[in-house]
C-alpha cells in the first residue's frame, strides 16, 4: 500500500435478514483477517440491531481488532447511562473501543424514542460528551447522593476511549476540534480531493486549538465482482434499502455515483490513493451479508501489507 493506513470491516448491521450467527461469523472473519478493527453504526427506525447490546456480543466474539462505533448519536440516550454502557464496552473489549458519535441525519430516530428534535445540534451533543468524560474521568460532583460511590465501571482507557466525530463539514469540524480525538467520516462519492480538503481542514482545525494530532478516518460502501457489473447492482440495491428517509426519486439520481463496486485490483488502488492523503484508517462498508465479501476483501489488504 502506498502509506502506512489500516484497513477496518464494518458488520453488515444495514442489511436485511439478519441473524446471529451471520453477525457472530463476519464478527470472527475480521478478527482473524488482516483487519485493524470493526465497526457499526446506530439507527433506530430500521432493523439494525440495538448498538450497544451488538457492543457486548462483538466483545465477546473478537480478541484482537478495535472495536468502532461509527456512529452513537448522544442526544438519543441519557449520558450518564450511555457513559455507563460505553465504560462497560471498554470493559468488555478489554480497551479495544473507539466511539464515534454524530448529531444524527434523522429526525425521525429522534421522535421514536421521544427525544426533542431540538436537541439535534453540535452544541448538545458536546456537552452530553462533556457529560460522559467526566463520569469517566470520576470526577466528584458524579458521585450518587449522601455518599461517595461514583456512576462506573471506570474505562479500561485512562479518560475513556477515544471519541471521533462523524461529520465532515467546516463548522462541525472546528467545534469538535475542542474535544475529539479525530473524525470518523463517510466518503460516499468517494471525491478524495473533497476528502483531501476536509483531512487538511482537521489538521487545521486541530492544530489551531493546540490539540494532539487527530486521528483521520474515513469509510465507504464497497462491492467486489469480477468486472460483469454485478458490484454496481449489489451497491444501488443496499443503498435502495439504506436510504429510507429520503425520497425514492433522490435515492434513484444520488446512487450511481456513490460507494465502490469494482475488482479487487480497483478496491487496492483505491485503498493506495486514500493512503496517499494520510489518511489514518478506512473502514469498508459492505452491501452484502455475504461473507465471502469479507474474505475477497481480506486478500486485498492482506496482500497490501506485506
């Protein structure tokens, strides 16, 4: 691979006709691949399994990749349990999690749990952070009541796992810069002079408010075939049954141009190029529950790393 980037596996957490034992098996497949970690992402009005509870079975299920929220939307939880459940996933993994959380694109998991859609803003989700750094942190004024006992487990990680934002955008850029450790974004087009610019616009952002060195991530659909465009059609269909709070006729004009669908030898290329950037990690997303997905995919990075 062109630059020193590790590869992570999302589980298929979007794709219908889920079970247990499909999870437990793409779960295992990336923990003994070449893969730097594994991650899912949250939504509430979908069939996706709950992201915490899947937080406990992954845990138990893998020993060696990090574990990646991509991503926790806080405003949907009560921090101080969502803190409790988050130390209690760093407990489980043993110090494996990342958490990446987001503001959320979806007002309607918002009204599902009956949390006020006014809350969706990038000022209540960094204090809902500030929240949970600080129960992590033990800090005093987290104690219960009359006596001394503190809101734990304590993290595994000393101040709690690091925390990524999900989103790309200028201004959310520089209000996380204040307290994440990196982004945890989305290339759906995969535009990598857009996502060039956003990388350089971090470093900035970051280096502005004299914080550690970020952590650049990034992640996209992808699709492997052999050059008969099945890859494409797999792609439309996972993004047809993704995009269910958009309008069919947007979906239908947006899905052509977004995600990977291509041959292992385009998936490498790709990969060296997003290297190139100084990127950090890429997760893939896949657009099957087919598990043979997993390990064409392995071969590529597997093959890029030695």
């Amino acid at each position: 691979m062109a630059g020193r980037m590790d590869v992570g596996m999302t589980l298929p957490v979007m794709e219908p006709a889920l079970d247990a034992d499909i999870l437990e098996a793409w779960a295992r497949a990336t923990d003994e691949g070449p893969w730097s970690s594994i991650a899912f992402g949250e939504r509430v009005v979908f069939d996706n399994p709950e992201t915490l509870t899947l937080l406990g079975a992954v845990a138990a299920w893998t020993s060696r990749v990090r574990v990646v929220t991509t991503v926790l939307i806080p405003q949907l939880h009560d921090p101080v349990f969502l803190a409790k459940a988050i130390a209690t996933g760093d407990l489980l993994t043993r110090g494996r999690l990342t958490v990446g959380v987001g503001v959320g694109g979806r007002e309607e998991d918002y009204r599902a749990v009956g949390a006020d859609p006014a809350t969706q803003t990038r000022a209540e989700m960094a204090r809902r952070v500030n929240v949970m750094r600080r129960i992590w942190s033990g800090e005093p004024q987290w104690t219960v009541e009359s006596d001394d006992r503190r809101v734990g487990p304590p993290p595994v990680q000393d101040g709690g796992p690091p925390l990524l934002i999900g989103a790309v955008g200028p201004k959310s850029i520089r209000s996380a810069s204040a307290w994440a450790d990196g982004i945890a974004g989305i290339t759906m087009d995969l535009d990598l002079t857009a996502l060039e610019r956003t990388f350089d616009q971090v470093r900035t952002a970051w280096a502005d408010a004299s914080r550690p060195v970020p952590q650049l991530t990034t992640s996209f659909w992808f699709a492997l075939d052999d050059g008969d465009g099945s890859a494409r059609e797999q792609v439309n269909a996972h993004l047809r049954h993704y995009f269910t709070w958009l309008p069919a006729d947007l979906v239908e004009a947006m899905i052509p141009g977004l995600g990977f669908a291509g041959t292992p030898a385009q998936l490498r290329e790709t990969l060296d190029r997003i290297a190139d950037l100084g990127c950090d990690e890429v997760q893939l997303v896949p657009t099957s529950s087919d598990i043979t997905q997993v390990h064409r995919a392995a071969e590529v990075v597997g093959a890029a790393s030695r």
